[in-house]
C-alpha cells in the first residue's frame, strides 16, 4: 500500500472499487455534459455497488 491514509487491505479495496466506479462514470460524462441529460445510468452503478460485498 503506498497511500500513507490506506491503512489495511478493506480500506485498500475500497479505494479500488471507487476507481473502478469512476472509470465507469468518466466513459460516458462528457456525453451527460455536453448534451445536458441527468446520467440516471451512473445511479445504476451506484446501485449495483451498493450490493457489492466487500470484505
């Protein structure tokens, strides 16, 4: 872990998945952006990582 505020492997996982949730999001936000429609997609993965089951 090199993040001096990671501090075990949950937090490390968790940081992980947020990244992964990101690099979904960033796909498709400049079309959200540029056409101005609210990105309902992005609350379905948001959902589904609601559901996720860290350990």
């Amino acid at each position: 872990m090199s993040d001096i505020y990671i501090r075990n492997e949950r937090e490390q996982q968790l940081v992980q998945y947020a990244l992964e949730l990101a690099q979904q999001i960033d796909k498709t936000a400049g079309k959200y952006d540029e056409s101005g429609e609210f990105p309902f997609e992005h609350f379905n993965y948001f959902q589904r990582a609601s559901k996720h089951p860290l350990k």
